[in-house]
C-alpha cells in the first residue's frame, strides 16, 4: 500500500501533464506581473511574484490565490530531476537529452543560490571621495552612535524588515540589549518630505518637532524614488528624560541629541549598507556627450581599490566591470544630471555580490552541449535512414 502511494506520487512528480501546468503558471504570474509594473515597479512585483511560494494578485475585485514563482520553480525542479533524469530510458541515443536536463537543473540550481545569498546596491563617489562599503538601492536601516571629537564609536544598527511595514498609525519600541535607552518609533511613512510649520495650512495633523514635520507623498511606482521618513522619540533609563526627533531618509545631516549623562547620540534613518573587503577611491571620471546635447554618449572612471594596503589602478566603464573576490562594480551612472561645465560630477557603481554569477553560463554551455549531441544524433540516424532508402 505504503509502496503504491510512493510510486503514484513519483508517477505524479515526474509527469508531462504536471510540467505543462507548471509553464501555465509561469505564463500567468509573467502576466499579471507585467501589469502590475505600472502600478508597483519591477523590485515589488518580483517580490510579490517571483520570490514567494503564495502570491494574491490584487488586479480584479476578488483576489485569487496562486502559487509564487519561488515555488513553482520548486516544483519544476522536482519535475525534471523526477522526469528527465531519473525516469528517463538510459541509452546512448538519449544522452543529450539528458546532459540538457542536467544543463537546466543546473540553471535552476543557479537561481536558488543568488535568491538566497546575492547582495546588490550602489555606491556613488565624487572626485576624491573614498569607500569600502555599498548601500542598498531599497533597504533600510536605522542607524544609533555615540558622537565624540574623534569621529563615530559604538554603533547599534535596526533592519529594516522591524519597521518598515508600520503605517503612520503605529509605533514600535525597541529596548534591550545594548541600546543604552528605548527609542520609539512612529508615524513612518515609505514616501514623505519634511516642511517647516511656516508653509502648513492651519495646524498639521502630523506631529511637529523643532517647528518641522512629515508630510506623506503619493507613492512612486518604482520603489527606489521614495524616500522613507519617520519620527522617534528616545525614553532615557532610568531618568525617563525623553527627546523628539525627526528621520529623513535623505537629511544631510542625523538627529542628534545630548543625553543626561553627556554622551552625545546620533540616530539616521538610511538605505541598508553593506562592506566591501577593499577600499574604491574615484581619482577621475570622464563622459563624452552626444553634439548639441546633454546625453552622455560614454562615461568611465578611473579608480584606486587599497585591500590589504596593497593599491591597484583600475578603469572601470560601461561595458567594462571590476570583478574582485566575488564583487562586481559596473559603471551604472552619473550625476548631477543638471551639471554645469564646471560643476562637480559623481559617479555610480552598480556593485553586486552574487556567488552564482558564472553559473548561468556554463548551465547555457551543458544546455547548448547536449542540445548539439541530440540533434548530431538525429541527424546521424536520418542520413543513415536516407541511405539505405536510396540503396534500395
């Protein structure tokens, strides 16, 4: 019995029928996502629809549940490690479709690893500016340090994913562990401008401080272009001495205030940072513009990587990457975009970390391989078949 029902459930892994019903999903979800990009912007589609085992489309009135891309994936994997490898008739005239097989499982395989472990963002220089560490394009992250005349010491840092889901309405505290007070979090909002009471009309509904408040912003499609704001309030203990404060994620410079022992604390609201085991310095960037306009034809920079103490010159353009222990760093873009002709120009590295990056191409080598042995096959066998017709 126990037997009949393994056997059943890997008939069922391993079928044509479940493979089909796998690449209708994947039609769908590709479907309903390109229409939801003009809505919500290819970051929080993907999210939504590729990177979760359940998604609910909310087009329509009556959201219908469907399996995410994540988990059909999943179980397309299954179908072919059931169904093209294991259950395949083994002789040599199948031996490219199974090299193919293996080629596709090995892409699959690929996709998995830079959805568990790959990292991205940017990092953006002026002329003389250094950095050994890139920010997220999206992410967030708060940021607490001590202040002192030489420079940040102690730094507590609070992901994004424990706050970032909060309305306007709701608050959070955070307490314990080395934070030396309990900050409060409130009134966040994904997309906001601070303004001076000044320019209010009648009293602002949203909460004052040092005569400036968040006021929300319509929501821009693609999630990079908002900029997140919230306010805290800091309860010391145990003198219970509270500070109001106001977060910009965009502010020149942090909150910053004087707790009652004196020691001076700064509180950022940022996009999530990530270090780089080496040190990029932007010694020079160049663009070449288009005649009679102001659209870049090719830009560049000229950069020094310091790992180790040990310094390495390096040019980096468009087409022309730096790769280094697993980092990629492409020239992306430039800015101000506005310029003037002497106006100061930075340049932005698109910097990826992702440990897969070679495997979509030897997955298309072993794909392309295979693909070459079973038509050579084919083709062999036709001939073969064609002669002896003409012999006869």
């Amino acid at each position: 019995m126990m037997r009949t029902f393994f056997a059943r459930t890997f008939d069922f892994l391993a079928s044509y029928g479940l493979a089909c019903v796998l690449f209708l999903f994947l039609l769908l979800l590709t479907f309903l996502g390109t229409l939801e990009q003009v809505d919500y912007g290819i970051y929080e589609v993907q999210q939504r629809y590729f990177e979760s085992l359940i998604v609910f489309p909310i087009l329509g009135v009556i959201p219908i549940p469907l399996p995410g891309g994540y988990l059909v994936l999943s179980l397309l994997f299954v179908n072919l490690l059931c169904g093209g490898i294991i259950r395949v008739r083994k002789d040599w005239r199948r031996v490219g479709v199974v090299i193919g097989h293996f080629g596709i499982l090995f892409l699959l395989f690929g996709g998995f690893i830079e959805y568990q472990f790959s990292t991205g963002g940017h990092l953006t220089l002026y002329e003389g500016q250094h950095s050994d560490e890139f920010e997220s394009y999206v992410e967030y992250e708060i940021a607490i340090y001590e202040e002192n005349d030489g420079g940040e010491t102690r730094e507590w840092l609070i992901p994004g994913e424990k706050f970032t889901h909060l309305t306007p309405q709701q608050s959070r505290r955070f307490q314990g562990g080395e934070l030396p007070f309990d900050l409060v979090l409130h009134g966040y909002r994904l997309n906001t401008e601070p303004r001076h009471i000044s320019a209010a009309m009648g009293q602002p509904s949203a909460p004052v401080v040092d005569e400036f408040y968040l006021t929300s912003l319509p929501r821009e499609p693609e999630l990079e272009l908002n900029i997140a704001g919230a306010y805290v309030t800091v309860e010391e203990n145990p003198s219970g001495e509270t500070h109001e404060g106001l977060l910009w994620a965009v502010s020149q410079y942090p909150y910053a205030f004087t707790a009652s022992d004196g020691t001076r604390y700064a509180i950022e609201l940022r996009k999530k940072r990530f270090p780089l085991p080496f040190d990029v310095t932007l010694n020079k960037f160049t663009r070449e513009l288009h005649p009679r306009t102001e659209m870049a034809a090719y830009f560049s920079s000229d950069i020094t990587k310091v790992q180790d103490g040990v310094s390495q010159e390096i040019h980096i353009a468009m087409n022309e990457p730096l790769r280094h222990e697993g980092y990629t760093l492409y020239q992306a873009s430039w800015g101000p975009q506005d310029a003037g002709p002497n106006d100061p120009l930075f340049s932005t590295f698109a910097v990826v970390r992702n440990p897969a990056d070679q495997i979509p191409l030897w997955a298309c080598i072993v794909i392309t391989l295979g693909l070459t042995i079973h038509f050579s096959i084919k083709l062999t066998n036709y001939l073969r078949a064609q002669s002896k017709r003409a012999a006869q």
